[in-house]
C-alpha cells in the first residue's frame, strides 16, 4: 500500500472525488482598495462530495501578480440557505499556509493545500472551499485563482467572491462561474510511529530504539510566531519558520522517547544571507547541547546539518526544543526554516 504523509498524519494513497478543470479567466484574491465593495476578500467554490469521506486535500490553479507578501491558505465551510458560504464546519477545516512568494508569477500551476486531520463531509450537504490570504489588499500585488466565465462548468456548485465591506458574499462576476479546484479523500488515516522494527503500540510511553524520525508538524511553539507552509522546493514538501518579526529566544519544541546512549542530530532546513543561530536543547536546559549556524551568502532548501556526541544518560521521555539563539555577524535577520530532524543513535 502507499502511503502518503499529511501534515502529522499517514494516509492510504488520495483518491480525487470532486473537480472542475476548465480555465479561461482569473479572479484576484485581496484585490481592491481596503473596504472598497470589489475588494474580494476571499474567494470561494461550492461543491457537493460524491463520498460521505473525510477530505484530506485541495488543489487550485493559482498564480502570481508582482509581489505580495504573506501567505495564502484554504478552509472548508459550510454554506447558507442560499448556498453561499457561510461559517467553517470545524476549528480543524484550516489548510497549511503557502508563502506567495511560492506562488509562481508566469503560468498557472496547481498547488495542494493539505488538513492537519481529514474532515468528515456528507454527501446530503453542499460545502465550500474557501481561499484566503494575509497580504495587504491593493490593486497591484495579489494572487490569482484561475475560473471558467462562460457559462457554468460544474454542476453541484458555483464560484463567489466576499467584500469586506458590505459582509456578503456575492456570485462570481456572472452566476454559474466556477473555479479551477480538485478535492481528494484519503480512507484511512495511520498514527505514524518511527522508532524501528520492535516500534511501541501508539502513544506507548516507551523509549526509541536509537533511529528517530520527528515528525516536524507535531511542533508546539515555546515562542515567537512559527508558520507551516507546503512547498515543492522541499524534499518533504514542507517547511516550519518562524514568521512576522523573528528574533532572538523564537523556539518551538517536540517530545520524544529516547533510549539512554550517544546521538548525532541531522537538522535539515534552509541556509541564507537572512538565516539564524539555533540551539539544541534538552528539556529545561539552560545551555545548548549544539549550535548550528544557518547563515549563508545564498539561498537554498535540504541543506543537511548535523550536531555529534549528544548524549542521553537516562531512557524516557525528552523534550527537544530549538531555539534562535544568535545569528551570524553578516545575517540581516533571524529566520529559521526547519525541514526534517532526525536523532542517529552511535553509542
């Protein structure tokens, strides 16, 4: 069987369900003049699933117009009366976060937008994928999702666009437009547990056998403002940074089982001319175990950096934080992007 990993979760292989693959036009995401009736807030697509599924991913033809800054995502809600959108069906119908800058600003391309858990949907109730974004509204920079405006395309829903300033949603330019989307379902979801070949039961409070994987999406933030975001450009597909204002002491953390004994610790992440000093720490430890230095004069994802002779005197249950700690005397800033840890038992 293949698996597929989801944002904290492993999957069977998506199974597409529900999608509307015609495109001849674009309509802008946050585009306008702040309160103005045509700034399109967000946009949105109603569909109806064919499978009472928990949908798993979403994917939209998406581009670039010059150079907004933030990031985009995707929620899924429920509809009115009028079967327009109308609230989110759950806290946990929130997409991952792609940068813009992600975005290309040439051809459309598709971009898949994952959920932390599968939401369950039922096939007697039409739903909506809603886009959003945090970039400023303006006329010049700003992304595109790409539509059909002759006549309608999909059958079991329409395309609409909200105003911030009247609070309505409305039909997308002319009724029965709908947007370029695809919605997948995956059947079974699995706890994914990485130790090794005698691997404890789920959520058993063991320790590893010497080989751990952490999955990076089961992060809790210690400090400062930590954004997941799904980019191609990664070997996992995925990265977490710290966001806004980084700055020194921005830490997220992980717990994980550790069997007494020597460790080498593989960080693999992303180095540049804006890239931090992070610490390696154990539990409440005042002093690093490592640090790792991620400035570089150029820019580049899956760069594998590693830290030996971490020892671990004792089996049990370890709280792994890092942390900026300093940045390089020629870094312009303190960000962090982290892709994949791993602990290599030596000793």
């Amino acid at each position: 069987m293949t698996i597929e990993l989801i944002n904290g979760m492993a999957y069977a292989t998506l199974t597409q369900d529900q999608s509307q693959t015609d495109a001849n036009a674009y309509s802008p995401l946050r585009y306008g003049t702040l309160g103005s009736t045509s700034s399109e807030e967000k946009l949105a697509q109603t569909f109806k699933p064919g499978y009472n599924k928990d949908i798993a991913a979403v994917d939209l033809s998406l581009r670039r117009n010059n150079s907004p800054v933030g990031a985009i995502w995707v929620e899924i809600w429920s509809v009115d009366g009028s079967s327009k959108p109308d609230a989110l069906v759950s806290s946990e119908a929130v997409s991952n976060k792609i940068r813009t800058a992600d975005i290309a600003s040439g051809s459309s391309s598709d971009y898949r937008f994952y959920f932390p858990k599968g939401i369950s949907l039922n096939t007697l109730y039409t739903y909506a994928i809603v886009l959003r974004g945090d970039y400023p509204i303006n006329n010049n920079d700003y992304i595109k999702w790409n539509h059909y405006d002759t006549g309608s395309k999909y059958a079991n829903g329409d395309g609409y666009k909200y105003s911030n300033s009247s609070g309505t949603w409305s039909p997308l330019y002319a009724t029965n437009e709908d947007f370029y989307f695809k919605t997948y379902y995956a059947d079974t979801t699995y706890p994914l547990v990485l130790c090794g070949p005698n691997s404890p039961p789920p959520n058993a409070e063991q320790p590893g056998e010497g080989h751990i994987n952490i999955l990076i999406p089961t992060f809790s933030v210690v400090a400062g403002d930590w954004t997941e975001y799904m980019d191609g450009g990664e070997w996992s597909y995925y990265y977490l940074q710290n966001t806004t204002t980084p700055a020194i002491n921005d830490a997220v953390s992980w717990k994980v089982y550790l069997a007494a004994g020597t460790y080498t610790i593989y960080v693999i992440g992303m180095h540049g001319a804006d890239r931090a000093k992070i610490g390696i720490f154990f539990n409440d430890e005042v002093d690093p175990r490592a640090t790792i230095d991620w400035y570089n004069a150029s820019s580049a994802s899956n760069i594998r950096k590693s830290a030996t002779g971490i020892v671990v005197g004792a089996s049990g249950l370890v709280t792994l934080k890092i942390k900026v700690t300093d940045k390089n005397a020629s870094s312009t800033n303190y960000y962090m992007g982290i892709e994949q840890i791993a602990l290599v038992r030596t000793a």
